[in-house]
C-alpha cells in the first residue's frame, strides 16, 4: 500500500516539472480565466506584449486583449460555454506552441451568440518556470449555407421546335 502511494506521488512529482503538462495547464487556466470573465487572473498568464491575431484583425497587448473582457463583464454579458477540444501541445525548448478547437456561446445586452473555430496559443518559458501567452491566432468557422439558386441560374427548358 506504501508503495503504490509512493509511486503516485512520484509520478505527480514528475508530472509537474513536465512541460507539457505545466502548458497543459496554463491553457487550461486561461480557459478558466477566458469562462469567468475574470481579467486579474488572464493578466498574469499573458504577456505585456501578447498579440492576438483573428478574424477581426490584430491586437496588441496585454490591455487590448483584456479590455473586451472587462467591459463584457460590465454590461452584465457573461460566458455561458467555452470548451477547448482536440487539445495538442508541442513544447520546442523554451517555447511551446498549444492548438485546439474551440466553442464559445455567450451572452451580451441580452443577445446570445456563438463562435467556433481552431486556435493556435504560443507560450514562452518565464526565467521563473511560468509559461504564459505571447501570441494567440483564432481562425472562425464559416457557417455555410445552401445557397439559393438565382433565377437567371436556373436551367430553362429548351422550347420544342415548330414541327416542319
């Protein structure tokens, strides 16, 4: 019984000095961070300099990352989902980079609204051993739709020919 305790906390031991895992966690944490609206937390796991780069254009630092967040939080809006899936990490030394699909359903002024696409978050290793996000890329999904044929678009019967 000692043993097999011993071996568990040897493999949590080694577990937290894997890198993979303590980035596993930092996205996990700004996920957390991202579902509570909950700025003071996301700003110390991202860097002064963080960029974001999406759909919408270009965003550079941390102020302007966080400050949508801040002023969702104070129209009342709130997060109601936000699920990362299909969650891969790859650590290059003292960078890592973490891409994973993600779905978001929030509400703002009383509208709910979704978004849903694929999401590359690089990190860099701190001197202190945090890794935090210096540059985020969120690609939407495009809902597609069946497009209506336009009636010029529509094939038209040939007209029979007058009988000779």
């Amino acid at each position: 019984m000692i043993a097999a305790g011993t071996a568990l906390l040897v493999l949590a031991s080694l577990a937290a000095h894997d890198p993979e895992v303590l980035v596993l966690t930092a996205v996990e944490e700004l996920r957390k961070a991202e579902l509570l609206l909950d700025d003071e937390t996301m700003a110390g796991l991202v860097a002064h300099s963080v960029t974001l780069l999406d759909d919408d254009g270009r965003v550079s630092g941390s102020f302007a990352l966080l400050e949508p967040m801040r002023r969702l939080r104070a129209r009342r809006g709130n997060v109601e989902e936000l699920r990362f899936d299909s969650l891969t990490v790859r650590v290059y030394g003292a960078s890592a980079i973490a891409t994973y699909k993600f779905e978001r359903r929030w509400q703002d002024q009383g509208r709910r609204q979704r978004a849903s696409g694929w999401c590359s978050d690089v990190f860099e290793r701190r001197d202190d051993g945090l890794w935090i996000l210096v540059h985020r890329h969120r690609g939407r999904l495009r809902q597609m739709q069946a497009a209506e044929p336009s009636p010029s678009a529509t094939p038209q019967p040939k007209p029979t020919p007058p009988p000779a």
